[in-house]
C-alpha cells in the first residue's frame, strides 16, 4: 500500500549515495536493472492470466455485467487520469515552491515544512479523502485535491533536500564564473537536484496511484470501484479483479516513474 | 465537536487503543519476520538484490488490494487487517535489516568467533546489536506506515480508528458525519505522533551505548 508509503526510501537512497558512491554503485545498479526489468514481465504475466480467465470463466450475470471489457477499459482510463492529472499539479506546485524555500528568507522555514511533511505522512490517505468529500463533495476534482495534497510532501521535501545536499563549492563556482543567483539555480544547482527530486517523483506517483483505488468511496471512479462493488456484493471473482488490476496499474505508473526518473538523470551524474 | 468527543470518550479511547494494539501486534510479528528472513539474506549474498526488489515491488502494491486479494482466504475481520499490516510492516524492516546486516564489521564477527562464541552467539550478541540502529529505524517507519494502512484495513471490519472514518463517509449529510471523520483522522495521526515518540524511547533505551550517534 503503498498508499501510506513514507518517502523514507528516497532520503536512504540519498545517503547512500553521499556516503559510499563507489562501494555501493554496483549493488544499486544491480537492484536498478532489476526494479526496471521484474515489474514489466511480472505484469504482463499475470494480466495475461487475468485475460484468459476472464475469457474462459463461468460468470453470472452479475458478474459478467461488472467485468465487461468496456467497463474495465473505462474504469482504468479513470485511474490512469486521476494519477497524472494529481500528479503534474503536485509537481508543478511542489518543485517551485521547494525552490523557493532554498532561497534567501524563506530558508529559515524549510526545516519546519520538512518537519510538516513528515508529520503529514502518517495521516491516513482515506481520512484525507473522505474529509474533503464532506467539505466539497464527491467527484473526480475532489479526489484529485485529496490525491495532490498527499503527493505533494515527498516532492516538496525531497526537492528542498536535493538543493540543500548539493556541495555549497559548486554554487560558488558557479557564482565565481559571473552567474547570477537565477543562473546557478538553472545551470547548477537544479541538474544536480533532479535525481533526489525526481525519486521524490517516483514515490509521489505510488503514493497517488495507491490512493487513487479508495477515490471510489467518493463517486470519482477508478478500479477500486470493481473491489468496492466486489466487497458489498462479497463476490470473490470482483474482488480479485479489482485488487489485482489495481496493484498492475501501480506496478506500472511505479515502473514508469522509475523510466523516468533514469531519463532526466543529467550526464555525468 | 467537543461535545461529540466527551459523550463518546471512553470508546474513542478504547478504538485508538485497539489501533496502537494491532499496530503493535502486526510490527511485532513483522520485526521478528524480517529479521529472520535478513539473517538468511546475509547468509546467501546473491538473494540481497532480490529481498530488495521484493520490498520495493510489495510496497508498490496498493493496500487496498491487498485487502482485495486476502479477503476470499481471511473473510471479513480482524485476522484480514492484522495480515495485510503485517505484510507492509515487514518490507521496510526487512530492507534496512538486510543494509544493517551487511554493514556489520567482518572482523568483529571473525573476533568474536576467535574468542569461541557460537552462530547464535555471534548473531545474538554481535551482529544483532551492531545492526540494530538501522534496524531500529526501519521498524520506525514501519509503525507510522502501518497507522494509516490499518486507517483502510477498517473497511473490512478491522480493529481501530479507521472505522470512524467510515462511519463519516456513510453518514455524509448526516450531523455528525464530519466529527466521525474528524476524529478518526486526527486521533490516527495523534497515535502516530504518541507511537514515534515512544519509538524514539524505544531507540535510546535499546541502542548499544557504544554505537550510539
């Protein structure tokens, strides 16, 4: 479940970097090479089983109205929607306002607003949801406040960590070569940052594409739909369909977050 | 809000106890598991990247999935809820307990061989308590992870705050539907902070003083 997963990995992985980049390159990579090759075959093997059953079952005719292909299709566009759509607004509002609180007077609240987004980690995702349900209504909106308000603390923590780790010699360097402040932070300081911001990415991602399966409480759709129906009508065949397509989306907005997340890694980093 | 809190404050306490309760029993259960699978991880090399990828692909999964799929085999109920806690508890740990292992001072292990102690010895009074810190840390982010995966083990009748939630999400438009949410949210995340703090004890009371930062 990610869906109350703590951003913890990325800041490990941080240290890990920073302390031994030689010893435990190969480990990592090793691990990298891994993550980025299990999840596609893990995937497509057992959706591939999920189709044949779903093919060659016997199901009445509850069940065959609730897994049709359309429906599916339609459900899992949903879920797909609900994640990059909550997503591009955490990382547009997440990233600058990070970046703003590396910068000049505001600095001094940065460890405060690290102290909130780890604090804010352990509010439960579907007490954020059903809140904001109570005070707006349901609807895909409402869910993808809730889901950005959730993915929004590792991004902004990892960002203000990511620009804080960087080597103060190199911003004076840069500085040094007649940059102004604003093309440090382009030319130096934000390349540099990217791999920490964008595992901050990667995790925001599991984090909205978990919790996107409990939008379904709130009439905003997604494949938790299938589970919840499942669950109220206790109909074993829903509810393995719906967890088990659920969980092949993460695995996959996970795995491409990861792609990601290798792509905009600068050269030479 | 406060006069909903008084009327019902013996059962809201008694529901975040039964929350820190099965967060408790379920990390428990999951320390000792993931120890145990990281002592076997430190024992065969080669499976360290796969413990890894295990972790990392177990913590993709969605909780409520995982309440999906353990639903046909568990039913509805607590046994549901204390597996599916169980399972994400167990990930973080096993992670850092593999790094803490691995971490460990070869020629510690081999000193404390040479001065005769046995397997169980070394592992027991030499690599467990140098691996601890680390150790420690997972099982720390373990407990604050799993206070909003039992928020959601709740749908299926789990134990806890989580059902307050609920409560709200089915009375919306009744009264006292926002309190029953309020409450469930803020006390979850109240007995998080409780629980951390206590885990910050747990951390100075259990660390090696040698070791310690």
């Amino acid at each position: 479940m990610a869906d109350t997963l703590p951003a913890q990995p990325a800041a490990d992985a941080l240290g890990e970097d920073e302390l031994a980049p030689k010893s435990s390159a190969r480990v990592i990579t090793r691990e990298m090479v891994l993550m980025l090759t299990v999840p596609p075959v893990l995937v497509a093997a057992v959706f591939g089983a999920f189709v044949w059953w779903r093919q060659t079952a016997d199901l009445d005719s509850v069940e065959a109205q609730q897994l049709r292909w359309s429906e599916l299709r339609s459900l899992g566009w949903e879920h797909v929607q609900l994640t990059v759509v909550a997503a591009l607004i955490v990382v547009a509002i997440a990233v600058p306002l990070g970046i703003m609180l590396t910068r000049g007077r505001f600095r001094a609240a940065s460890p405060v607003v690290i102290g909130i987004a780890n604090a804010g980690q352990a509010a439960p995702s579907v007490g954020l949801i059903v809140l904001l349900f109570l005070w707006l209504d349901g609807g895909f909106w409402t869910a993808i406040w809730a889901l950005s308000l959730y993915g929004i603390l590792p991004v902004l923590r990892n960002t203000i960590v990511g620009i804080q780790g960087i080597d103060p010699t190199l911003v004076e360097a840069g500085r040094g070569l007649g940059m102004t402040s604003a093309m440090t932070l382009v030319k130096v300081e934000l390349p540099l940052a990217v791999p920490v911001i964008m595992s901050g990415v990667r995790t925001a991602l599991v984090l909205i594409a978990g919790t996107a399966s409990l939008a379904c409480f709130i009439d905003a759709g997604g494949l938790g739909e299938i589970l919840q129906t499942g669950i109220t009508l206790f109909r074993f065949s829903l509810m393995v369909t719906g967890a088990v397509l659920i969980a092949l989306i993460a695995l996959l907005i996970e795995w491409l977050g990861r792609v990601l997340e290798l792509a905009t890694r600068p050269k030479g980093i | 809000m406060w006069e909903f809190i008084s009327e019902r404050g013996d059962l809201i306490a008694y529901n975040a106890l039964q929350h820190a309760n099965l967060v408790l029993q379920a990390v428990v259960v999951a320390t000792v598991l993931a120890v145990g699978i990281a002592v076997v991880v430190d024992r065969f090399r080669f499976l360290d990247p796969i413990a890894n990828t295990v972790s990392a692909i177990g913590l993709t999964i969605p909780s409520f999935a995982l309440v999906g799929l353990l639903l046909p085999l568990t039913m509805i109920g607590a046994l549901t809820a204390f597996i599916c806690v169980v399972f994400y508890a167990t990930l973080p740990i096993l992670r850092n307990a593999v790094v803490g292992f691995a971490q460990v001072d070869k020629t510690l292990i081999e000193s404390a061989r040479g001065m005769g102690m046995s397997d169980l010895g070394v592992l027991l009074r030499v690599r467990l308590p140098l691996a601890w810190p680390v150790i420690h840390a997972g099982v720390r982010t373990s407990v604050q992870m799993s206070m909003g995966i039992a928020a959601i083990a709740a749908y299926v009748l789990g134990p806890g705050l989580g059902g307050y939630i609920f409560t709200g999400l089915s009375q919306a438009g009744g009264v006292n539907a926002v309190n029953y949410a309020v409450v469930g949210t803020v006390g979850i995340v109240l007995v998080a902070l409780v629980a951390d703090l206590l885990m910050l004890l747990l951390g100075r009371l259990t660390i090696s003083k040698g070791i310690r930062a």
